[in-house]
C-alpha cells in the first residue's frame, strides 16, 4: 500500500461526513419498527408454541383450540392452518407492507464516531466441516433446531411408554410392535415440523427473503441442511414402522394400505420413497458427478408433496402447508417468467476461457451490484439452468446487465463454441442479414441482496478465486459510480486479492473503465489490487502487449425488443406482494366455496381424498387468482416497456460502444496499485494482519467468492484476528457471495 495507503480520500469531508445521506422521515422509521416488532413477536410465539407443544399443558391448549375452532366450516383443517400455518402467512403479509414502506431505503451506515462492532451473521464459527462455513448467528439456528429435536424426541418417548401402559398388552412382542409404531408416529410428526420449514428458503422471490434481507445463495444452503434433516427423520418414521409392522408379521398388507378414514400407507411410502430418491441423488458426492441427475430426480418434489397430502389428509398437511403454499407462488412466478426469451445484446469470449454475455433488460427491473440470475440457452438445452453473478452495476446502464461465464464444463463449452461459429458467420455476413444470427436466452431473477451491504464498510477487502472476480467487478463499477455522483456510499479503502491459476485471466479486470466512471478516482478512493498468478512462475513473454493480450471473439445478435420479464418475486414490490396477498385469498376462498357447497353437504370424510382436494384449492387459487395478478401485472409492465422503446435503438448502441471501449481503452496508465505475483498463493495472514495496522480500528467488509476451500481460509483468518484482537483493532466481517448448489 505505501502512500497509497495513507492517503486521506476526498469523497467526503470530515464536518459533513454523512450530511449527504437522506434521512429517513420518522413516520417511516416507526412504521418499520412496529412492523418488524409484531413479525418477530408472532414468529416467537409460534416458534415458541412449536418447542413446547410436546408437553402435556401446551398440548392441552392444542387441544382446545382446535375443539373450539372445528366447528367453523373449516373443520380441523382450519384449526391446524390457524395454529400452524396462518402465523407464516400473516408474516408474510406484514412483509409486503415492511418492503412498500422501505421503497429504496438508503443503505444502513453506521455513523461516525462509532467504533467497531462484532456482528453474529458475519462472525464465522465454523469454518471446517460438513457445514462448510457457518457464522455465529447460523450456528445459534442449527442449536435451537437441534435443542428442539433432541427435546421433542425424549419427551415424545417418555409419553410413547406412558400410553403403552395404557394398551395393557402381556406379550413382550406386541408391546415392542406397539411402542415402535408409536415411536414411528412422533417422527412423523417431527419431519412435518422440519417440512414447515423446508420450502421457505426455496423461494428464491419470496418476500419473507426479501424482508429478512437473506440471498437465495445463503437460503438454498439452508435448504440443504433441512433437506438432510427432513429426510433423515422420515427415514426414522418410516423404518420404525415398517420394523413394527414385520415383527407382528403383517409388513406386506400394512405398506400397500389406503385407509379412507385415518392414515394411508400406501401414499406415504411413494412419497417417502421419492423424497430418498432426491436425498440420495442430492448427496455431495452424487451431485458433483452428475449434477443433472440430481437436478432431474428433483423434480420429484411434486410426487413427494402431492402423496404426502394423500398418505395424511388435509389437517394434517396444513401443518406444513404454509412454506408449500409459498413455494408453489414464486414457482408459478417464475414458470412465467422463464418463459420469455431475452435479447443478448452483446456476447464476448476471452482467450482465458471466459464469456461475457451483456443482456437485455427493463429500465423498472432493478438490481444491486451483489445480484444473481439464472440462465437458460435454449440452443444448448431448454432443461438446463445455470446460476451466474452479475458482473454490471445496475448504475451502468438501465437497460442491460452484464455476466462472466467461465468455460468449465459441456455446457459453458458448447456456448463458447455457438458465439465463435456466430462471431464468423458475423465477419463473413451483410450487416442486413445478422438478425437471424442469434443466442435465445431466458433468464430468472435477478435475486440476491434486498440491500447493497458493500455500501455500509468503509474498508473492504473482496477476495476471489478465478472468475469469483465477476461480483467484484460489478461492486467496484457501482462504488465508482457512486463516488462521481456524490451518491450514498461509505467505501474509501479496498483491497482486492485475486487469485487465478493462468496470466491470461488478468484482462478480465478491464472490463470495468474505472478512468470513464469516475475521473481520477483515485483522489476519492484508495484501490490496491493484489493478483496471484498460481501456474506460472514468470510473467509471459505476450504480457502487455494490448492486441494479444485482448484479443477476442465478440458478437452483436440484432435487437428485437425481448426484454427480461419483470414477472419475478424481486421485481416490482407491489405487484408481487399484490399477487401474494391475492392468491392466499384466493385460496381461503376456494376452500370454503369447496366446504359450503361440497365437502360438508356430502359428508366428504375421506382423509386422503380431502388432502387431494387441498392440493388442488392450492393450485387453483394461484392459476385464478394468482394468474388474474400476473396478467395485470404484465400488462402494465408492457405499457411501462412501451414508454422506452424509441429510445432502444439508441441505448443498445450506447451500451455496445462503451463495452468495446472498455475492452480497447483500459491499457494506459493505472491509477491504482496492481500487484502481480507469480508462483503464489495469498498470505492471508500477513494481508489481513498488515491492513488492520494500516486502518486501524474500523469494521472491515471481507467478501469471498469462490470455491469452498478459498472460503474457509478466509473465513478462517477473519476468526483468527478476530479472537485475537486488543483494544482498538479492526474486526473483520465476513461475508460469502459463493452459489455451491
């Protein structure tokens, strides 16, 4: 760092360090207050009646709740929907209200004069293990989950042998038989408890995520861990059952039942045995290998789902209801959204190995610098979904984001080998003739971060593996943009430590024009790149030499108006919560018109029969109800659209020049330090234990992206400063933007 490190930025004066910020009215701040108050006051007393449902006294209240609710036209469906599923929901309401009333909140910056602060969610506990990476305030959810199962196990057992006294059976056998059914059954309604919880983080658009502020990256992990769970306790229910069953010599006729009045075996074990086809197929090992084997025996969710509503009946199901219902709107949402292919406006490949797709986008789809999408070429498959990080500030352009792909596998190889046959074709072809040439793609999200969280550290070391520089890039464009338009902003010192195997990966980092952003930005903001070359022991003799070094093959598919559709959970908050609010309705709705004129007239008593029509009210409210939503919804989105193309023509050209100018014009002289050492890996000691000196006692951003190893020795060495840390140093907060499905 040298004098570059002492350097005092100029982005902002010390008098009038955050005068710049808009503060947020007082009816707004209370609002929000009061709103996340009663959603954590409901979500504790539903948590908390949960944990204690397996004592006598909370039971008896369960009992009584639902002997004073059955008689509504509801019946005992309704009673477990009001106990179990209906706090999820109205949270879910409370949500919506929070994210309108937020609007664009300003990012949250810690004033000055503070010092700095330990936080649970970036303080890594764990960094070794199964788990991968956990911070203190994961590693306090994983305890409550596992307090919670350990306790609902023993007491279960405990009231498991006093009802066995109550059966009076004198042989030994049948007494086995008996306790290990009964044994059976309180697992099974431990996995249901786990089951509430399983679809919620799957919901990469949900607004719960979007409240809480969690990426999809970080819920599909949490996913993982209850998928694991999950399907571990059904095991045990099944397996208790089937043992207690075969000791009384009656497996066979027991697993193909179907009970009309009670439970329906044979339902629960296709269901069971779906469920251990996607735990099997999802198991670290099996997905690596065979990642669309795993993807494809997912799908079976919808068998799992649907029979398990059949093996327990509709008030059963309601238990779980909830998280299923949530998950099946963002589906839907996301079905529609898939469906429209998207204009790529610019495809680029690198020498290294590396694609830049530039995609077309509305100017009322927003994003952050920290987002996400999935991406689908129908040329190559029209199954296959891949997750890419943005490479793009969102302030670089309304109209477009930009990703990096890594060529790594068949898939990234195949469309490499389509944009270098396309980019001939386009070099032998008449310009009138290039609209037929194109990639189709379609696209979901983006997803990501509800808030920009690089915004609020005023020192951030970003640490990335490969193409793990893809977010860095696009969190860098947008601090730059930031700074030149005087906008809310707190970074003033970053340090960017690159880690790449081969020197050709190094042009990568003039796909952003820092000099066209933000003029002598190194006045306002102190930028040190640190760039390990791990393969090669000596610069190459083609090192800086600008034509080959930026040598690449690009295209400029014709411009057709396909846009990203804004039909998706983290697009426009009032239409999405309006299709939320609207299809719950629905579904309350189409339940009773179903009670009222159909299951209590007739005197429908059938467990799994009621299940299968529960289903079907779900699905039915949000194809009516939900779809009703969805089509205002698009339609006011092509009205909005409709406002913006006259100027189409011209942005997609201002968008194509600024990206051939950044990849033609960055070779002058850097203003910022760029270190590049061959034949090493970092020292993530001596880096980290040289800037806290160097910065002193400040909160420091890291953020990883890359593979897990590189995560855990970042995360490893922010756990060692941090417990090693006298007085007044820096904390460091860690922070992954690593998707490993």
């Amino acid at each position: 760092m040298g004098e570059l490190s002492s350097q005092e930025p100029l982005l902002l004066k010390k008098d009038d360090e955050f005068d710049y910020l808009r503060k947020t009215p007082f009816l707004v701040s209370s609002t929000k207050f009061i709103l996340k108050l009663v959603m954590w006051v409901i979500f504790i007393t539903w948590a908390a009646f949960i944990f204690l449902l397996p004592t006598k006294f909370t039971n008896e209240i369960f009992g009584t709740i639902v002997g004073a609710t059955k008689g509504s036209i509801f019946r005992t469906a309704g009673s477990t929907s009001l106990l179990f599923s209906f706090p999820i929901i109205m949270i879910a309401f409370l949500a919506i209200i929070l994210l309108v009333v937020s609007g664009e909140d300003q990012p949250q910056i810690k004033k000055a004069g503070k010092g700095p602060t330990f936080r649970l969610w970036t303080f890594p506990v764990l960094v070794d293990g199964p788990f991968g990476v956990v911070t203190a305030a994961e590693m306090i959810g994983v305890i409550i989950f596992s307090v919670y199962i350990v306790w609902a196990v023993v007491m279960y057992s405990i009231q498991n042998v006093d009802i066995l006294s109550l059966y009076h059976l004198p042989d030994m056998k049948e007494r086995s038989a008996k306790l290990l059914e009964l044994t059976g059954l309180r697992f099974g309604f431990i996995g249901l408890i786990c089951l509430a919880f399983l679809f919620l983080p799957v919901a990469r658009g949900s607004v719960l995520l979007r409240a809480i502020d969690i990426p999809f990256e970080h819920a599909t992990r949490y996913h993982v861990w209850l998928g694991h769970l999950t399907m571990a306790i059904f095991s045990l229910h099944g397996l208790f059952y089937i043992i207690g069953w075969a000791i009384q010599g009656r497996l066979l006729e027991e697993l193909v039942g179907w009970k009309n009045i009670g439970i329906a075996n044979l339902p629960g074990v296709i269901s069971l045995l779906a469920g251990l086809l996607m735990w099997v197929t999802s198991l670290p090992g099996v997905r690596r290998k065979n990642f669309e084997l795993f993807f494809y025996t997912h799908q079976l969710y919808v068998v799992f789902v649907v029979f398990l509503a059949l093996h327990v009946g509709d008030f059963v199901f309601m238990m779980a209801g909830a998280g299923i219902f949530l998950f099946m709107l963002d589906r839907f949402l996301r079905f529609f959204q898939s469906r429209k292919t998207v204009d790529i406006l610019s495809a680029t490949c690198f020498p290294c190995g590396t694609v830049e797709l530039v995609i077309s986008k509305p100017a009322n789809l927003h994003y952050n610098a920290l987002g996400w999408i999935f991406l689908q070429i129908r040329e190559l498959s029209c199954l296959q979904w891949h997750p890419f990080s943005v490479s793009s500030s969102p302030l670089d352009g309304k109209h477009h984001l930009a990703i990096l792909i890594k060529v790594l596998g068949d898939w990234t190889e195949k469309l490499k080998g389509n944009i270098l046959n396309l980019s001939v074709e386009e070099s032998e072809t008449e310009p009138l003739l290039l609209h037929n040439r194109k990639i189709t793609a379609s696209v979901e999200g983006p997803y990501g971060h509800e808030s920009p969280y690089h915004l609020t550290y005023e020192n951030l070391i970003l640490v990335a593996g490969g193409i793990g520089i893809s977010p860095f890039l696009a969190i860098l464009s947008d601090i730059l943009h930031r700074i030149n338009d005087s906008s809310p902003c707190l970074p003033r010192n970053i340090l960017i430590v690159w880690a790449i195997k081969n020197s050709d990966e190094l042009p990568l980092l003039e796909t952003v024009d820092m000099e066209a952003i933000c003029p002598l930005f190194s006045d306002k903001l102190n930028l040190e790149i640190q760039t390990y070359v791990t393969r090669e022991s000596q610069p190459s003799l083609e090192e800086g030499k600008t034509p080959k070094a930026m040598h690449h093959s690009s295209i400029s598919p014709g411009f057709k108006g396909c846009r990203m559709s804004g039909l998706v959970g983290t697009g426009h908050v009032v239409w999405s919560g309006l299709y939320v609010i609207v299809s719950t309705i629905g579904f309350v709705i189409t339940v009773a018109l179903l009670d009222i004129f159909y299951i209590n007239p007739f005197n429908i008593t059938y467990w799994w029969y009621k299940g299968l029509l529960l289903i079907g009210c779900m699905t039915a409210s949000i194809l009516i109800f939900g779809g009703f939503v969805i089509a205002l919804w698009h339609l006011w989105e092509r009205k909005t659209s409709s406002k913006e193309e006259p100027q189409d023509a011209t942005k997609k050209a201002d968008i194509l020049q600024q990206k051939e100018a950044s990849l033609h014009s960055n070779f002058g002289e850097a203003r910022y330090v760029n270190n590049i050492r061959y034949g090493q890996r970092p020292d993530f000691q001596e880096i980290f234990g040289s800037h806290a000196k160097s910065w002193g006692s400040v909160d420091i951003g890291v953020i990883v992206c890359g593979p897990p190893t590189l995560q855990s020795s970042v995360a490893k060495e922010c756990r060692s400063q941090n417990l090693k840390r006298r007085g007044h140093q820096a904390i460091f907060h860690f922070n992954s933007h690593s998707f490993d499905l």
